[in-house]
C-alpha cells in the first residue's frame, strides 16, 4: 500500500476514535457547552470521513488505490 493511501486509512481510523468519542462524551455530559464540544467534534468527523471517502475514489480513479486496503477499514457509523 502506498504512504498516502495508508495516511488515509489512518485518517478513517481517527474519524472513528473522534466519532465514539462525541458519542461517549455526549452520553456522559453534565452542561451545554459540553454537548456543543462533542457535536462540532462528531461534525467534523463526518466531514473528514467525506473527505477521505472522496479521496479513496479519486485514487481509485488513477489506480493507486490497493482493493485490499479498503476492504480492511473497519467503519461503525454510515
């Protein structure tokens, strides 16, 4: 797998982490500002995950992009 197909699936693997994250801290919360943290933090998952899904294609289109690598990733939420 090339360096900047791995640095895209370490991507994914961070938007889950941040994704699980909201979703705990925003069970846990105790105030507002709290739920205003974890909403712009599962926000900006979402948008990073639509990112790095566009860029997946992108390499796709120019045959860079390993089929098993994708096959690995391992996403929780649509």
């Amino acid at each position: 797998m090339k360096p900047c197909d791995k640095n895209i699936e370490r991507t994914l693997q961070l938007v889950q982490e941040m994704i699980d994250l909201a979703d705990r801290g925003d069970a846990e919360r105790e105030d507002v500002g709290c739920g205003i943290l974890y909403g712009v933090l599962r926000d900006s998952a979402y948008k990073l995950k639509k990112l790095a899904e566009d860029e997946i294609t992108n390499h796709k289109r120019k045959g860079w992009w390993v089929k098993e690598a994708h096959e690995n990733r391992k996403m929780r939420h649509p």
